[in-house]
C-alpha cells in the first residue's frame, strides 16, 4: 500500500511517510484538499460495509450469505416494482441504497459474531485465561509495525517506527482516508468521486443525491457539496458540518 502526496518524491508506505502539508492561504482558483490518496497496488479501493459485504458473498462466505440473502428475499417480497417475479441480486449494491444496505447487513452479520464471541470469552475465562494486559516488549534495535482492524467506516490501519522503545513515525490510514481519496498523480479518482459520475441530480440547487451519495460512505469528516453548469459557473454550495 503506497499514499501519494506525503512529503518526498512519489509515494511511499505509511510507514516512510511524513505528514507536512505544503500549506497556503485559500487561492479560489485553485483546486485543494486535505485528503491524502491511498492507493493499494496502485488503484484506488472504497471500504465498508459495502466492499465488506460484496467480497464476503463473492467469496461464498456463509454468514455473509446467509444476511444478504435474507435481506434480499425480504426486500424483493415488499418492493413494487411492477416486474413479476423481482428479484434482488448482489448487482443492485454497486449504489448509494446498496451501502445503507450493506450497512444492515453488517449489523446483522456482527449481532450473530458477538455471540460467538461472547462464547469464547467465557469459555477462555473458565478455563483460567483471565489476563487482561500483556506488557509491551520492545527492542534496542528499530523496527516497524502495522495494526488493522475492521472499524464500522471500513479498513483501518496504524503504521508506526519505534527505536529504542520511542516512536519515531506514526501515520494512520483511515476509512475516510480511503473512500474521500481524491485524484492522485495520475489523475485517478477516489471513491466519493467515482460514485458520483453520471449521478441523476433532479435540481442543481439543491442537490440532494449528491449529498445522499457521499453520505453513505459515512464520512467522518466536514463535507460541502459545490454544482456548477457546464461553463464553471457556481450554481449552489451547501455546507455539512
């Protein structure tokens, strides 16, 4: 995994990166961000429940199945589609409904892990593993670790270099990293702006769907929403905080 736009030449791993924003006063002719891109071999790649759902079922994984199923059967039972015999399929997800469906899903999937979970625990306890802390061990020489984990926004990953027991770099790649990522060097989009590509927006000056779509990713950050006409012209800007 490599994230353009740190300080250096190209882009490199969390882990030789240095955050330093290249900060200037706000110019409005020039485009800007916040963002870092992160890209994975390359490409730029959305996370969540989403990706996790679609991955999971491609993957023929039961309890991603057994969910997504369901939620598909359910759903096509009440939807009034006017086609005989309408049927959900995993397709239908690739949207900004998909992901606030993803979402239950995930939920669901989680509700039935928690008490497997649970489960292990006690059984662990029972069995006289009660430590709750486990002393860190660290080395006189300098080494790198990585931590990720699966947070409810999506993928998230902490990079750091210790010496000596100190840490001398620390990046973390977020969810929001991931999914708000803008263009990087070659131009390629991130995930907020891919979805929004050929996006029906009924009235320009209240564009709603714009703002339906970015917010399913649930971002975990300020958002502002700017239409313009096909000359540049500013139409509308609404601001979400």
């Amino acid at each position: 995994m490599t994230h353009a736009w740190y300080k250096g030449e190209g882009a490199q791993t969390p882990w030789k990166g240095e955050t330093d924003p290249d900060y200037t006063d706000f110019r409005a002719d020039k485009k800007y961000t916040w963002v870092k891109a992160p890209r994975y071999n390359g490409q730029p790649i959305q996370v969540g429940p989403l990706a996790n759902v679609l991955v999971g079922y491609a993957s023929g994984h039961p309890l991603t199945r057994k969910w997504t199923d369901t939620a598909f059967k359910t759903i096509s039972s009440v939807h009034d589609s006017g086609v005989p015999g309408f049927n959900l399929t995993p397709e239908a997800l690739q949207s900004t409904m998909g992901r606030y469906l993803a979402r239950a899903i995930r939920s669901a999937m989680l509700s039935d892990l928690a008490l497997e979970h649970w489960q292990l625990l006690t059984d662990n306890i029972l069995q006289g593993d009660d430590t709750t802390f486990n002393p860190p061990q660290f080395p006189s020489h300098e080494c790198e670790g990585v931590g990720m984990h699966e947070a409810p926004r999506g993928a998230l990953s902490h990079w750091v270099i210790i010496d000596k027991g100190s840490f001398t770099n620390y990046q973390a790649v977020v969810p929001t990293t991931w999914n708000a990522s803008p263009r990087d060097e070659k131009g390629v989009p991130g995930p907020y702006e891919t979805s929004l590509i050929a996006n029906p927006v009924v009235d320009p000056v209240k564009p709603l769907e714009v703002l339906r779509t970015v917010h399913s990713f649930d971002p975990c950050m300020a958002c502002a929403c700017h239409t313009f006409d096909a000359t540049g012209r500013a139409i509308a800007r609404v601001k979400i905080l």
